[in-house]
C-alpha cells in the first residue's frame, strides 16, 4: 500500500472579521478559492488555539503550535528563531533580537516595514549601524526583517511595532524605563535615527517618494531554544517552505529540511508555482512539507482588502490548484491561517483560526466530507466542524494515520 504523504498549507494571518464593505463578508469568504473550496467540502475542519493564554499573538509562537511544540514550553523568543535561519549561532548567554527598519515620522511609527526596504539596501544601513555600535552586532536578514545579537536584555518588555502603527516612539520603547539595559538599547534605538536618516539609501528613497528605513526597532528578543527534532517527535521526516526568516528557523531547530525557493518574496510577488513545484519536488524524498505564505499577512498589515482578498486567490489558484494536478499518491492535505490579521485593526488577534483537512490522491478528493460547505471563518465554526482544539495537538490529529 502506498504511503500517505502530507503537505499542510499556511496562508500567514488569512483569517479575518467580517467588513461592512464586504457585505458583512471577510476577505475569506469574498475570495473565489474553488480549489480551497473544493477541499472542504471533501474534508473536515475544526479551531485551533495557535496563541496560548497570556502570550502574545505572534507568527512565532502561532507556528510553533502548529508544528506540535507547545510554546508554553519551547517558546523563548522570535530572535533566535530568525537567528536560526540566517545562520546566526547564539553562544551561552547571548540575546538574539528581531531588528526591523522602520519609517519614523514626527515622533510616530509610520510604518513597521520602511516601505518594504530592499534587502540591497538594508546591507549598506546594516554596515552603517555596525561602525556606530560598541555593544552587539547586526545582522541582514530579508527585506525590513534584520537581527541584533547582543548579552543582555532578555527579559525586558518590547513591543512589535505593526501592533503600534502610528503609535508614539517614546511611548513604546522597551521597558522598565528604568532598568540600565532598557536604557542602553533604547538610546541605541533613538540614536540609529542620527546615522540612518542622512544615509544615502534614505536620501535617495526619499527622493523616489519612498518611505525611508530611518530608524531600528528592537523587539522579540530571547535566547536559544532547546526543541526536540520532528522526525524524532512524530516518526515522519518534514521540510519546511517559506520566504520568511523565521518560519525557516523553526524548522532549522526541529531538525526539518530548508527548500530555498528562487524568487520566494514574501509578498504578493513571490514565486507561487515554485512554492508548489518545491513542495512535490520535496515529497520525493520527505512525508511532510510545511508551505508558509507570507503575502496575505504583508495586505493585512497594510489594511489593503482588496490586495488581502487577491493574495488569498492567488493563494488559490497558483499554489494550491497545481499542487492539486501534480498529486498522483495518497496525500492528506491542510489548509489554514497561524492566527487572526484582521484588515480593520492591521495586527494580529489570537482568535481560533479556522482549520480543514482533506485527503486526495490522484485527480482529486477521495475522502468523504462533513458538510462543510466552503472554507471560511463562518463555515469551520459551524456544528460540522470539530470544535476549539490547543494548536500543539494539530499534528498529532493531522498525522493520526502515519504508517511510520
């Protein structure tokens, strides 16, 4: 009998509330996914609680849960899980975090991605920063996505800045206010304004109408973790696809294969079709691939509907739908968000994300569905579906029927 694979496919912050725009619909729902749609109808679904109670809603700590790992237990921070990725290793003692570029403007966070500064550019502010600091280093990741590794400041308070959007610079620093590391860093964060806003890579965006990557924004801070590998956990051997930094170094610390896909952005130009080719290119040899999709989470920050609603259908039609034709085996497929980006707030929620699972092989669908009659917030949370479940125990029901 031929072994069952698994792809699980994860539209990053997908989920949203519904918009008086829409018709009281959310961008789920106003999308046109015949392929996603097609899924649910042949499968089942439920809710996972991705973000555990008192912790924060992040991508972090929401795909964690989803690959089995309780983040009560394994979460220490998004830096070292980034650091991960960019091959950044973290000796005894040392505090790897998240650096964003940001744009400031008038005391305020304009915007949390610099206008989704290149990574070109982020090299030569990245070299800047680095001749004007005596006590840590930065290191370029992706886009407006950057690390600083340094030995201190692991228990402080900092903040995301897309949860901050025009909010006030002073008023989100890292806290205690008053605690010496706090203190140094925040002056570190104040200060990159002086060396980043004369930079030639600003002055030349400004000149462009662009926004400038002006100012640093340390957050997400936290030192390695210790995380038992995949395969040894669930017996089946995974890799991981994904443009971001840190989806990757998750998966680098659970012992997963890395497929680097050429031309994967992150954003609503990424490389679709080669996502889905990676993905049954990596079947070959793995029972497990994990496809992240940055692109509908990047909209929603934005508060762009319609731009969310074009990425869920691109979503739809240029990944999921070849993946779908190439399927000639057993293969159980999932669908579903990490956590809530609603447009109407532009940051995450921790609400239950909506979940289907549907097993295909060859043309198309051959398990028998629930009653779901399409996949969206509504519908999953319907009777049909199998209710709220903790996120860490997806996998043990997703791979409930591993012959390995």
């Amino acid at each position: 009998m031929p072994v069952m694979k698994y792809i699980i496919l994860l539209g990053d912050g997908m989920a949203d509330y519904p918009l008086a725009e829409l018709g009281g619909r959310t961008p789920l729902e106003a999308a046109n996914k015949p392929n996603i749609d097609g899924l649910a109808r042949s499968g089942f679904g439920g809710r996972l609680q991705t973000i555990p109670d008192g912790m924060g809603a992040g991508s972090d700590v929401a795909n964690l849960s989803i690959l089995g790992y309780d983040p009560a237990v394994y979460y220490t921070g998004r830096g070292p899980l980034e650091a991960a990725s960019m091959g950044v290793k973290l000796d005894a003692g040392e505090v790897a975090f998240r650096c964003n570029f940001i744009t400031e403007r008038e005391g305020r966070i304009e915007d949390y991605s610099a206008g989704h500064v290149t990574s070109t550019e982020t090299e030569l502010l990245i070299k800047s920063l680095n001749e004007n600091n005596d006590f840590g280093r930065f290191y370029r990741g992706v886009s407006y996505r950057n690390l600083f590794v340094t030995d201190m400041g692991a228990d402080l308070i900092t903040t995301p800045p897309h949860n901050v959007m025009e909010g006030s610079v002073s008023e989100h620093l890292i806290k205690p206010l008053d605690d010496s590391s706090a203190a140094r860093l925040n002056k570190m964060i104040l200060d990159s304004k002086k060396v980043l806003e004369s930079h030639p890579v600003n002055l030349k965006r400004v000149s462009e109408g662009k926004n400038p990557a002006n100012m640093i924004w340390l957050w997400g801070q936290g030192r390695a973790p210790s995380i038992k590998p995949f395969h040894m956990r669930y017996g089946v051997k995974g890799a991981v696809i994904s443009a971001v930094d840190l989806i990757k170094g998750i998966g680098i610390y659970a012992g997963m294969e890395i497929v680097e896909v050429p031309n994967a952005t992150g954003l609503i130009d990424t490389n679709w079709e080669g996502k889905a080719e990676a993905a049954l290119k990596a079947l070959e040899t793995v029972d497990l691939v994990y496809v992240h999709v940055e692109a509908i989470d990047e909209a929603a920050h934005a508060g762009d509907r319609d731009l969310k609603i074009q990425a869920i259908e691109e979503f739809d039609r240029r990944l999921v739908g070849p993946l779908l034709e190439g399927i000639d085996f057993p293969c159980k497929i999932a669908v579903l968000p990490d956590h809530f980006t609603p447009i109407a707030l532009k940051t995450h929620t921790a609400d239950p994300v909506p979940f289907i699972v549907s097993t295909v092989g060859g043309a198309g669908a051959t398990s028998e569905g629930e009653g779901i009659k399409s996949y969206s917030e509504k519908e999953v949370t319907s009777e049909r579906s199998l209710g709220i479940m903790p996120g860490h125990k997806f996998m043990e029901l997703f791979l409930e029927d591993s012959s390995t």
